[in-house]
C-alpha cells in the first residue's frame, strides 16, 4: 500500500479508500450478509487500506464499526457524513449533532477522524456555514470529531462552484468529490485552489457505469457528440477510450480510471467500492499502479477535459436529500 498526508489535516491515510457506499455498500448491495460485508472490511485492512468512507444513508456505519478489530481503531481513519435536509426541510444544528451521535454509536467509537455533510448544495451553503457549522466546532472541541468537511453534490452542481465557494472558509478541511476520465472540471478549477489551501480530497466517482457496462461508454459519447459537447472528427465514437487498453498502457477501462485519477495533481484518497474480495484486490492493485503513459494522460485531457457533468448519478439509496 502506498500512504500519503490527507490535506493539512496531518492524517496519514492510504491512497486507495474502501467505500462503503454507492451500488455494492460493501457488499448489501449485491445481497451479502453482514458477516460478509465484514469480510471485505477486514480483507481491506489485510491489504493495507486505512482510509473508510461511510454515511448514515449506507447504511454501513454498524458493519464498519463490527469490522475494525479490537486494538485497530488507532491505525484507521474513518470518514462519515450526515444529511443537513430532511426532505426538502434543512435541519437543525440540534439534529445534525443528533445524527453525529447516532453515527458514534453505529461505528462504536468515540469520535470520527472526517465528520462532512452530505451532498451539499449550492443554495445551502450559507445555511451549512452559518447554522451548523459552531455546532460541528463545538463537536470538534470536544473530541467527537477531529476534522470537518463536505462532500458534493455532483449531479446537481456539475460545475462544483459550492466546493469553490466552501474554499473560503478554513474549517472544511476535506472535501470529497468527483472526478474521472470523463468529467475532469476539478482539474482546471478546483484542484490549484484546494492544493493552495491544504484542503484533503476523496475522490468519487472515479469508476463509472461508462466504463465498465457494455455500450453504455459509445452511447455516451455518441450523445455527447449529437450535442456539440465532443468532436466526432477527434473522438472514436465507437471505441472512445480504446487506445488506453493495450500493451504498455492499462490492461482494462477500469483499471485506466483507477490510474488517472490516483495520479491527477491534488488527489489524495481515491474511494473504491466492492462487493467481493477479488474485486477488492484488482481495484487496490489498479489504484497502486504507474501513472498512465503520458501520451495517454494528454490525449485525454484533449479530447475531455472540458467535459462536465458526465456519468455522475447517484444510486438511489445515496441522494442524501431524499
């Protein structure tokens, strides 16, 4: 396992995170019990990963908290989020505490190293920083939480101008977002702001359907093209991201996503999902692997990189609003 400093937060955290969220939620996803679910957990500690992501939407929270072994809490770094709406009501301070609570009980700890908010949108921002925000401090004060943070509502605000606008207050200290082949927006407009401040990224989203269900990527991008969006004279529409896979390159779609975002300037935890061991294992390897060649990295920054808002769809489980 590689490990690198999580922002200026000073944790040491694995460059690969096991996700216990979107479709596989460890393994609920896919009908696993929980002493499965807990198996992976436990295959992923096995293997090096120190970094678990979580929420009260997973659904996760208590299958993580079962996972880590007795005398192992101190060697981990556990992220959870909790929603701020109920509805289309903002909540609380009182109740956003209440869930952080709620999520200490879940994990079986007595703090959390990254407390965020959950999908956060754009309009909400201010209500965040005003009205929940001393009450996480307070939290923090107390030793409950350690850092703060907010995750992106991607599907909703494709150009991330509340991670661009949240950048302005230094108590978010990690910010999750998306970022992949497809949908490279961070690179140009956020991650310089984010490296200048110190901020801790988790990167989702990394892997999408488009690269990983048959035609769904053609499809894509034969709709992009139809749009205006890409350039059917540059882009193979039938095969757009086949000179990736091939002998000194990556051996799989999947495995190209991987390496392209661990290695993007300004990424520090790229969030992986599993619902299997073997699965588990070809992600952690993807994510450990070289850069891509160079050449590949330009042509794909050529040919996407002004692409926003593509293949960012929540399960829906994981709409932290609903």
């Amino acid at each position: 396992m590689q490990y690198t400093l999580l922002g200026k937060t000073g944790l040491r955290v694995s460059v690969a995170g096991l996700g216990c969220g979107g479709n596989s939620r460890i393994g609920l996803g896919a009908g696993l019990t929980e002493d499965q679910s807990i198996a992976i957990v436990r295959a992923a500690r096995d293997r090096g990963v120190t970094f678990f992501d979580t929420a009260e939407v997973y659904g996760t929270e208590a299958i993580l908290g079962k996972a880590i072994r007795p005398g192992e809490r101190a060697e981990v770094v556990i992220s959870t989020k909790s929603r701020y709406l109920r509805g289309s009501e903002r909540m609380t301070a009182a109740e956003v505490i209440g869930n952080l609570e709620a999520s200490l009980g879940r994990l079986g700890t007595d703090y959390v190293d990254v407390f965020m908010l959950h999908g956060v949108k754009p309009a909400d921002l201010e209500h965040c920083r005003e009205m929940l925000l001393p009450a996480l401090q307070q939290a923090q004060q107390a030793g409950k939480v350690r850092h703060l943070g907010l995750s992106e509502t991607a599907p909703n605000d494709p150009g991330q101008s509340m991670l661009k606008a949240a950048l302005d207050e230094p108590a978010w200290a990690v910010m999750m977002l998306a970022y992949h082949m497809l949908n490279q927006g961070a690179r140009r407009e956020l991650f310089p702001l984010i490296q200048a401040r110190g901020v801790g990224t988790l990167l989702m989203f990394v892997v999408r359907n488009i690269f990983s269900r048959s035609g769904l990527l053609a499809e894509t991008v034969k709709a992009l093209v139809a749009d205006g969006r890409l350039d059917a004279k540059v882009v193979d529409v039938a095969d757009p991201l086949g000179f990736l896979v091939r002998a000194g390159g990556a051996r799989s779609l999947t495995e190209a996503a991987y390496r392209f975002a661990r290695h993007e300037k300004g990424a520090d935890v790229v969030l992986f999902g599993t619902s299997n061991i073997d699965h588990l294992e070809s992600n952690v390897a993807s994510i450990l692997a070289p850069p891509l060649p160079a050449a590949d990295v330009a042509r794909l920054y050529a040919l996407f990189g002004a692409l926003k808002g593509v293949g960012l769809d929540l399960p829906d489980h994981a709409k932290p609003a609903g």
